[in-house]
C-alpha cells in the first residue's frame, strides 16, 4: 500500500518522564566486558531506555539519531505515553572513529542487546520495532534487510516486528560513497544500500519521508523507489508516506504515523496469535 499524506496534526507529548514508566540511562550495550572495549566505546557505546513499569509484554522502539553518520547525539523519539511503549535511544559509534561498517555493527548490537533484556523488564522481545531519522534511518534499514548484521548475534531479523526508516537513504549513504572517493551527488548502490537487500520475507516496513520539493535531493524518490520495488518482489507489508509540508526535518509529522501503524501491527500480531 502506498499513501501520499497531505497534512498531519504534531502530536505534543510531555518531555518530562511520565506516571508509569521508568527510564535506564546510560546502558553499555556491546557484547563484551566493559573493560575489554576501547576508550571511545565505554563512552559512545551506550543505550537510554524508557518503558511502562506495570504494562506486562510491551513493544519496544529503537531509535538511531541522525547526524550523516558522523554527528548527532541520542535523543527519544516523542511516543505518546499512552500506548505503553518502550523506546531506546542509541548512540552509535561514528565516522571517523570507527569505519561505517561498525556503524551498522553498533546499531545491530544495540538491537541485540535490547533482544536479551527487553523481557527482564517486562517486555516482549517479538515485538520489537527499529526506526529512527535520516543516518539512523539508514541503519534502521540496513540492520533490518540485510540479514547479516544481526546474524552475527544469532538472530533472525525477520523476527523484528517492524522497521521504519524516517527519511532514510536507501541507495548507498553518502558518506560510505565519500569514503571511497564518490562525490555526493555520485549515486551508488550495493552491499551498503537498504535497496540491495529487498526481500518478500522481510518484516513489516514503513517508509516516511519529507515533500519531494523540501527534502534533501531525492531522498523523497528514493525512498519511493524502494517501496515499489519491495512490492515487486512481492513483499505483503510495505507502506510510504510523503508529507507535504515538511523539509527533511519531518520526525514531529512522522511520529504520529509511527504510533498508528506500530499499533496496527501489533494488533495484527495479536489476532494471529489467537487464532
């Protein structure tokens, strides 16, 4: 299905931590002693986590910031409390003190992590989603496509319960193809383009991105082009949203969209199971 939004109403949601839930700050999530990780990633390799402390097999969002994969800092995505929804927010290694395929390591560690203790605080580790904005969308989509990254930490990516990239680059990230002498407006696609690993059997997938006339130079249309040819290759649950109005800036028109459809997939989720 694809959908072409003309107006969306912000959502406001209190900064604050709100009655019910508890937050976990400064998590470090990599799959080693603390003591055996560098400098640089005691430091950056860490994890905040807010979730409903009474609200038994709860979804959980993990979020990746933005930032060109060489800025940026954690933040939470802004969910409306009263879905009783957990959400990560990720700080992952950046270039250049690692290289962009320990970038996407990173974001596939912290999902991992979250796969191993999600339930130790009462959450349900099938339903768990990964999105996050611009790089973090990125790495949202890499993580969930391309199987390999969280193979590495023996588990199945078809087992996310969702991705849902915000502005996302699909072909090749800019700065992979700097790395590797492209200028910017070079475009590339291979093993480090979301679109190189479309599949029929990959989890649920959101698409949102900014107005084609607002957004960074075909971000809009690549986007686009990833979510028709996931229905080419015959993918059931793939959905874009263009929203007129917004620049690449677009996270306050797309959290809304985000918590409509994590709660349509989780209520599907929920009819099967009781079937």
């Amino acid at each position: 299905m694809f959908t072409l939004l003309v107006s969306v109403a912000v959502t406001s949601v209190n900064a604050q931590l709100e009655d019910g839930f508890a937050k976990k700050s400064d998590i470090f999530y990599l799959d080693m002693p603390l003591e055996k990780a560098s400098e640089y990633q005691q430091k950056q390799n860490r994890l905040d986590i807010i979730y409903p402390e009474k609200h038994e097999g709860f979804a959980t969002i993990v979020w990746f910031h933005g930032g060109g994969l060489t800025g940026g800092r954690r933040y939470m995505p802004r969910i409306n409390s009263k879905h009783n929804i957990a959400t990560v927010a990720v700080s992952y290694g950046l270039i250049p003190n690692v290289t962009y395929q320990q970038s996407i390591e990173d974001a596939a560690s912290s999902v991992a992590w979250v796969y191993k203790h999600i339930a130790e605080l009462g959450g349900d580790p099938n339903k768990i989603f990964i999105s996050g904005h611009s790089a973090g969308g990125y790495l949202a989509a890499m993580v969930g496509l391309d199987k390999k990254w969280l193979a590495k930490h023996d588990i199945d990516a078809n087992t996310l319960a969702g991705i849902i990239p915000f502005s996302g680059q699909m072909t090749t990230h800019f700065k992979v193809r700097k790395e590797r002498g492209f200028t910017d407006n070079h475009p590339v696609l291979d093993e480090f383009g979301p679109l190189w690993h479309i599949r029929k059997d990959a989890s649920p997938f959101l698409l949102i991105t900014g107005d084609r006339e607002m957004e960074y130079p075909g971000r809009t249309e690549e986007n686009l082009f990833m979510a028709k040819m996931m229905k080419v290759v015959g993918h059931p649950n793939t959905t874009m949203y263009e929203l007129q109005g917004y620049g690449h800036g677009m996270t306050g028109g797309g959290y809304p969209i985000l918590e409509r459809w994590v709660n349509k997939q989780l209520k599907a989720m929920t009819t099967s199971d009781s079937q």
